[in-house]
C-alpha cells in the first residue's frame, strides 16, 4: 500500500512528463507555423504525431488509471486534485474510443484537411461531402461514447465549455440574433456611411510592427517572456508560463489586419502570462475554456482597442508610425472607420457588430447535422439561407460560402460557439469592471495596469481552476447574461451611426 506522499510524488512526476512532451510540441508547432524552411515541414508532421501519441500514451497509460484511483478524493492537494479530475475526464475520454476508430479518424480528419484545400479552391463543395458524412457520423459516435444529458451536440460542446449546454446556448443565442439583426437592419438604412478607403493608405510593415510592439507593451504583455513574430494565420501560444509568443500578420496597404490581430493575440497571451506559477507544469496552467480565452483577446481588441478612448490617446503614437497620407485624417472620421460595419461573407474579415450572426449560423448548423436533422448535402444551401435571413446577403459561391473554414473539414464540431461566447463573457466582465473602475479614464491615461491586474486577479491567474460558468458568476455575480453585450454594441453604434 502506498502512501498519499509517495503518490502524490508520481503522480507529479508523471504531470511533468506529459508537460515536457506538451511544451516541446508547443514549440515545434510555433516553428512550423513561423520559421521553418519550406522542405523542413514535411518530417516535421511526423515528430507532431509522435509526441501526440507519447501524451496520449501517458493520459491513457495503465499507471495513470493506478494513480487516479488511489489518489482522487484522498489527496488534499487543491491543485493536485483538480488536475486528477482533469486527468480522470481526460483518461476515460480517451479509452470510450476504440483504439482503431480513433486511428481511422485521425487519418479520415488529416486527408479531409488537404481535400477541403481543393474542394475551395475548386468551389466544389461535391468534392468534400462525403469525408464531411463520414467525419460527421464519427462525431455523432464520439458524442455518444463521452455521454451527454439531453441533446447530442452537448457531448461535443463540452469538449471546448465546459458546463455549457445547448440549453443555455439557444436561449442567450436567440435574444443576441434578435437584438443583433435589428440592429444591423438600422444601421443599413442610415445616411452615414464610414469611409473605410480612408484607412488603407500603404504603411511599411516595418513601422506597424514597431507600433504593434509599442501597444502590446503597453498592455502589460511581458517581451522577457514572449516575442513577437510573423505567420499566415496569427495565433498566441502558450509554450510555458515564461514563454508564452504572439504572431501576427501584415498587409501593407491595410494596416488594421495586423494592429488588431496583435491586440487580439496579445490578449490571448495575457491571460496565459499570468496563470499562477504555482500551476506550472499541472494541466491547470491553461486557459479554462476556449469561450473564455476568446473572452481575452476579444475584450482587448474590441472593448479596449477599438474604442474612442484608445484612438484618443494613441493618435499622436499612431501618426508617429503612419506614412504622411494618415496625418491629415480627421480623427471621428478615423474612428468611425475603424468601426465600420458591414454585413459580409467571410467570418474572418466580418466586423464587431456582425460576427456573432456568423457565429451562430455555424452553431445552429451543426447542431442540426449532429442531432440528424440535416443532410451534409444540403448544407450549402441551408448555409446561404441562413445568411440570407441574418445578414441580408447571399453567397453566390461555395466558396464564399460553406467552404470557407477548416473547422468542420478538420473534424471540428462544438467549438463555433466559443466565439460568440466570447464575447458575451467579455461584453459581462466589461460591464463589472466599469462598475468598479473608470475604464476610460484609464485608457486615457495611457497606464493600462489596473485592467491588467483587474482581469488577472479574477481570471487569468486561476487557469484551469474554475470552470468558465464558475468564474463568470464569481466575477459578476450573476449566471451568463446576453444583455451586457446587446448594451454594449447598441450604445455604441447608436452613438456612431446616429440611430
Ligand atoms: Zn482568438
């Protein structure tokens, strides 16, 4: 019989090991997506997949299973225990799957990826449906083995929310859809119309990323234990606790891409730079949900960096990088510009205001195709009609249209709504931070450290150790609520669009 104290020692041990293949798999991720020479890539897929099957070698590993067993509930280690419910959810989510189905989707997911490339390139979604069937009949399975309560789709959402329900998720879906749609309706019909050209004067990349770096110091991002770097689809990544990198990307003639894409990352990497050390190599040391990392970035780009407040302060700052064609802008011009809404096609490129009825045409599509209700072949055209009734437009191609994320060729369902979420947990936490502080005023002082100690101390710092739904009531007192959002973007486009 072993002690606690001894295994409470192994089990440490065996988190530290699993952490090791974690963060050399982080890092080579981060190279292959930034630095890598081109013919380097290709044996760089297989080191992925091997330190992927060593973790999951680990998690699923019969002396895993000993220690859970003998030190769940015996433990009075916070961390340890929690990391042990972690890993027991982890463990007896890996083995419901049967080794071989697991493999064969693994394979199914990774030619999905490469035939989904063709299919748009093609604009030929006929070319994608049936690995999408099959990816959806694998998920449908997989949603079956991890156990759900009421609706299929939940087994799969709690995957990236945990706690969240598609219960909840339609009721607070629904009143944003309805408040959002008006709204966009409103603004479509009004005079003013931003001038967006305004905003795309040519701006050495050079110079953005000298203004980039200036406002992610600004924010409290910490260069000692960070960096910087270029890459095709920007993303932050946590490699450890110290070491935690942000990546953008330019376009010289559309400043916007990268300034907002870095405040984005950067708030992504904010909350990974100030998870507690003491959760360092556990798997509490990482964001909680997806919803609330998306919470982060969102609550940065949109609340902080796309507001009037901000542009006051770091106009001179911006007219010290910008060529000379941006310093005879005129700034509520500037401003209205940058806050431009227009209902479009691409989700990536959609503004504040739209992209949550991106969101959730996704959503509600796949729900419907993990609960049976709709066919993989009639997709795209429930896809346009959905975009038809939220957004006023119609896609005229596949392209355009359903074939434009990777998600669900990749074998991804229930991780849409993260999104959206999102930002009702930043629109929330925004509302109670503006109770206990002047967030204004602070922005134009120009010293962003209140919010980044307000935002570490209820949230980043606990990493994994609250569920989402837990931190949202701790912080606001109160359970998720979409009217903070709804507030948020009407007082704001009212005020811009003079409704
Ligand atoms: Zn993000």
């Amino acid at each position: 019989m072993q002690t606690v104290d001894t295994l409470e020692k192994e089990f440490k041990e065996l988190l530290k090991d699993q952490d090791a293949y974690r963060e050399a798999l982080a890092l080579v991720q981060w190279d292959l997506r930034t630095k890598i020479p081109e013919k380097g890539a290709e044996q760089r897929s297989e080191v992925i997949g091997f330190l992927s099957q060593k973790m999951h070698q680990l998690a699923t590993s019969d002396k895993m299973k000993h220690l859970i067993d003998q030190l769940k509930d015996k433990t009075t280690n916070n961390v340890l225990q929690k990391s042990l419910e972690e890993c027991e959810l982890e463990y007896k989510r890996s083995i419901k799957i049967p080794d071989a189905e697991y493999k064969a989707f693994v394979t199914l997911r990774s030619k999905s990826e490469s035939v989904w490339q063709k299919a748009r390139e093609d604009n030929n979604f006929s070319l994608l449906q049936p690995y999408l069937e099959e990816l959806v009949s694998y998920n449908k399975r997989f949603a079956t083995y991890w156990g759900y309560q009421d609706n299929k789709y939940d087994g799969l959402l709690h995957l990236y929310e945990p706690g969240m329900t598609t219960e909840i998720l339609d009721t607070v879906f629904e009143q944003v859809r309805t408040g959002l749609t008006k709204l966009v309706k409103q603004i479509s019909e009004t005079k003013i119309q931003p001038d967006e050209n305004l905003l795309t004067h040519h701006f050495p990349k050079k110079d953005q990323e000298n203004f980039s770096l200036d406002i992610l110091k600004k924010m409290g991002y910490d260069f000692d234990a960070g960096r910087l770097d270029e890459t095709i689809h920007p993303f932050a990544i946590g490699i450890n606790p110290n070491d935690v990198r942000v990546t953008t990307r330019y376009d010289e003639n559309d400043f916007r891409m990268a300034v907002f894409g870095t405040i984005h990352e950067g708030g992504h990497a904010l909350y990974e730079q100030n998870i507690s050390k003491g959760l360092a190599q556990t798997p509490m040391a990482s964001g909680t949900s997806m919803g609330i990392h998306e919470s982060q970035s969102l609550f940065w780009e949109n609340f902080i960096g796309r507001s009037e407040a901000f542009w006051k302060e770091h106009f001179d700052l911006f007219h010290s990088y910008a060529p000379a064609a941006f310093h005879t802008l005129d700034f509520s011009d500037f401003y209205t510009a940058i806050n431009a809404v227009k209902p479009s096609y691409i989700r990536i490129e959609a503004d504040e205001l739209t992209y949550c009825l991106h969101i959730m045409i996704r959503y509600e599509l796949e729900k419907s195709l993990i609960n049976g209700d709709l066919a993989v072949k009639d997709l795209p055209e429930a896809w346009n009609q959905k975009m038809e009734d939220y957004l006023g437009i119609r896609p005229t191609s596949d392209r355009e249209g359903v074939l434009q994320d990777i998600h669900w060729a990749a074998g991804d369902f229930g991780y849409f709504p993260s999104y959206a979420l999102g930002y009702m947990y930043a629109a929330q936490f925004n509302n109670q931070l503006s109770k206990e502080m002047n967030i204004e005023q602070i922005i134009s002082s120009g010293d962003f450290s209140p919010i980044k100690n307000w935002l570490t101390r209820h949230i980043h710092q606990h990493g994994k150790m609250k569920k989402p739904l837990e931190i949202i009531k701790e912080v606001t007192n109160e359970p998720l609520n979409a009217t903070y959002l709804l507030d948020y973007l009407t007082e704001k486009y009212t005020k811009i669009y003079d409704l």
